[in-house]
C-alpha cells in the first residue's frame, strides 16, 4: 500500500485519498518523504534554547524566532566539526535536511553545519564544501601531479578580456618568450561560468591525445573580486573537473588573500596571476646564468679527463715493462727456476716421510690382521651362544610349569567347579546374570543353571 500513495499537487488529485486507509508508520513515513523530496537541505536562521548535549556525542536543540520553533539534531560526526561549541541563546544559521523523528511522530531538521548568524551563506557553504572535497581526499598533495619545471606550452583558461590575461603574457613573455601560449576563452564571473570552466579542463583532459599541440601545464586565473565574484571557482564541478583533470593544473585567482576551493584541489597555488607565470617558467636570464655555469662546470671535467688520460699515458711510456721487456722475461724465468727447483725439494721430502709413515702403519696392520681378531671373537660368540640356550631351557620348563599350576587353579575356582558343588546360577531372559533378589519382579522369566542343565521358571 505504501507503493500507492503519493501526496497531491493540487484538490483536484487530492480527489480519491480518503478512499485509503494507512496505519500510523506509513502515514509518518509519507509525511518524512514528502518533506526531504518537497524541502530537503535548507538553510534555517534562528535562536538556540533547550539544548542538550547526550553521552553519545549527538546533541539535540530547538532553532526558534518570535513566532515558531522547530526541533534539531546535531549528530556526533558533525558535532565534532564545529569551531565553537553551541550554547543557548546563540543566534546561529544551520544548514540541514526537513525531516521527521517517525517513534515520535515530530518533524526536525537533521544539522548538517553550524554557523554565527553573521557569517554569512556563501561562507558557509564554502566551508561545507571544503570539509567534503577534504574528507574524499581531493586536496591530499600525494595525489597532485608534478608542474614541470620546462614547460613549452602553457594553456590559460581565463576571460580573453580580463587583466588576469594580459598581467600573464606580460610575464611570460619576458621571461620565456620561446613558451607558446594557448588561450582557452571562458567566462569567470556570473552565470554559467562555473560549467564553462569544468567544460574546458575536461576538453583539455583528452587535449594531447587528439594530434595537437602537446600542453605541458593548464593555468585557471582571472583578477581579484568580492567572494560572489570569483565564486564560480567554488563550485563543487569545477573543484572535480581539477581533480579529474589528466594535465598539471595551477590555480592562479584574485589576489594573495583571496582562496578559493579551486585552490585547494589544484596541484599548484599562485597567490596572483602574475606570481603564476613566475613559477610555471624559468627566468630567461637565470636560464643564460644556469646553461653558463653548465657549461664551465662540463669544461672544467672535460679538461681534468683529458689531463687524466695524458698522464696516465705519460706513466705507461716512461713504464720499465716498455723500455725492457726482455730484461724483465728473463728475470722472471730465473725466478721460475728457483721456484721450480723448491717444489721439487719440498716434494722429494713429503715422499719420504710419508713412505716412513707407510711402513710404520703396515706393522701396525699386521698385528690387528683380521684373521686373529675373527678367532678370539668367534671363541666368545660359543661361549655365550651355550649360556644363551642353557638360560633360555631354564626360562621355558619355569613358564610351563607355572601355566600348568594356573590352569589347575582356574579349573577348581571356575563356575563349573561351583556348580558341581551343588550350587546354581540364576540369569534372566537376555542369559545376564541375576546378582540380587532386588532386580526382580513377579512375573519376569528367569532360568536357574545347574551342572547337569538348565531350569525355567517364573518369578511370584
């Protein structure tokens, strides 16, 4: 039923609601629906009072003016971004989601931001922004690409009529006039210009792969303004589009104290246009002063390789193995000799002491020859091999007359030897043993056992 019912826009669709009939949950949950689809997320002015701060983090209040007052609720998440703590009588602007508390049947609003009364909306909303785009890690600098420090073509997307522009070629053309610059036209104020500028970074995004002009870096700069003027670059699908964005972008708006969300998500942050095309290229002049050094520094180890080299050179040529090579074969052959003529020597006598050493170990062997050894063994093996079998006689006649002696023994206390005494063993049905008048009853069958058979009988 809850699918079918949907609040009228007019009393002429209102026709027919009465015909329906809603428990209290599915007309609470019409009411709750209506609201967050019809009003949702508003901004609301007014007065704190009744405020009460829970255990859990989450506080409760009621916003209030002279003439209504409405319940809220300020969860723990959100609680915990506030600069200042709440307290009663506080003139605030609070920003949140019309809804409804259904186990109470009270409408309230959900507080999703809490702020003085004059601070002002778009503050607000700047500052609700920035803790979101914060939060999903878009201003997080592991994620922000390199600016290259060379680049050969920079791309301006500005107004083509804005002072931001011409402070820009003024720079760059002084200080790298071999840059290209390509100008991408948009507009940084008013209506729309938030979607030109996304527009534009995301053309830009698939710019290289499309046979043109390779962009090293994008910059997004217009002049300075008042907050609603340079608005456009707080808008939440400019902030994105940055983000998204393949090529390098530097944000370069307003003046030095004015930030803007864009800002935050660019890999780069210029405090003015002007300081932006000082940062993105290289002074001419520091470029000529840096390639000079280079090259004196590229002289100066070229000169001390070739030295190097030259008196390396100079050191073989004035080397003795040059000028008399076969004085010095032939020193070296007579200390082969020499060396030679010690091995020999020194073999000769290991020779010897170890033939002395042989003969000594084959006396040695002779005396411990197998043969002797084998017979004093093969004596002792006898010797103990007749203990072995007298001792093992001994063990077996022991055993077997202790077994004879245990038999007898089992035979006199077995029941057989008891019954033929005279006595009987009484078992029940099953043929378990009966050990207790007890475990009877009258009636059940039993069987009396005795050595000449068995009787059946009844238990009375």
């Amino acid at each position: 039923m809850d699918d079918l019912f949907d609040f009228p826009d007019s009393e002429e669709d209102a026709q027919g609601i009465g015909d329906s009939i809603f428990s209290v949950t599915q007309l609470t949950r019409k009411i709750r629906n209506l609201l967050q689809q019809r009003i949702g997320e508003v901004w609301v002015e007014g007065e704190i009072s009744n405020l009460r701060k829970h255990s859990s983090g989450h506080q409760y209040f009621t916003l209030k003016d002279e003439g209504a007052q409405i319940s809220c609720v300020l969860f723990r998440n959100n609680a915990r971004k506030l600069t200042v703590p709440l307290d009663d009588g506080q003139k605030v602007q609070i920003l949140g989601q019309v809804s409804v508390y259904q186990a109470r049947g009270n409408y309230q609003i959900i507080v999703d931001l809490v702020q003085d009364k004059g601070l002002g909306a778009l503050q607000a909303k700047f500052e609700a922004l920035k803790r979101k785009l914060d939060e999903e890690g878009l201003f997080d600098s592991s994620v922000k690409k390199n600016i290259p420090s060379f680049p050969s073509t920079i791309c301006l997307i500005t107004s083509p009529t804005g002072a931001a522009l011409r402070d820009m070629l003024s720079v760059l053309g002084r200080r790298a006039p071999w840059v290209r610059v390509l100008i991408y036209p948009v507009r940084v104020q008013g209506k729309g210009a938030a979607e030109e500028i996304s527009a534009a970074l995301e053309h830009l995004s698939t710019w290289n792969a499309q046979s043109k002009p390779e962009i090293d870096a994008v910059v997004i700069t217009r002049g300075g303004g008042s907050l609603e003027d340079i608005w456009a670059f707080n808008e939440e699908q400019v902030a994105r589009a940055i983000s998204k964005c393949r090529l390098p972008v530097v944000s370069a708006i307003g003046h030095e104290i004015d930030f803007t969300i864009a800002d935050f998500v660019a890999d780069l942050r210029a405090p003015t246009p002007s300081a932006a095309a000082e940062l993105i290229v290289p002074e001419a002049e520091d470029l000529r002063t840096r390639l000079g050094q280079m090259g004196s520094t590229l002289q100066k180890t070229l000169c001390n390789s070739i030295d190097r080299h030259v008196d390396h050179l100079e050191f073989m040529s004035n080397s003795s193995l040059l000028k008399e090579p076969k004085r010095i074969v032939s020193d070296l052959a007579q200390d082969n000799d020499r060396v030679a003529e010690k091995l020999r020597s020194a073999f000769k006598g290991a020779i010897s002491i170890n033939e002395d050493l042989i003969s000594e170990l084959r006396h040695k062997l002779t005396l411990l020859h197998p043969v002797n050894r084998l017979e004093t063994i093969s004596g002792r093996l006898s010797i103990l091999a007749a203990r072995l079998t007298n001792s093992g006689q001994a063990t077996c006649r022991n055993l077997s007359e202790r077994c004879s002696s245990a038999a007898v023994a089992l035979k006199n206390l077995g029941p057989n030897a008891v019954l033929a005494r005279g006595y009987s063993i009484t078992l029940d049905e099953d043929g378990k043993l009966i050990e207790s008048a007890k475990s009877t009853k009258t009636g059940d069958r039993i069987i009396s056992r005795f050595s000449d058979g068995k009787v059946h009988s009844t238990v009375e």
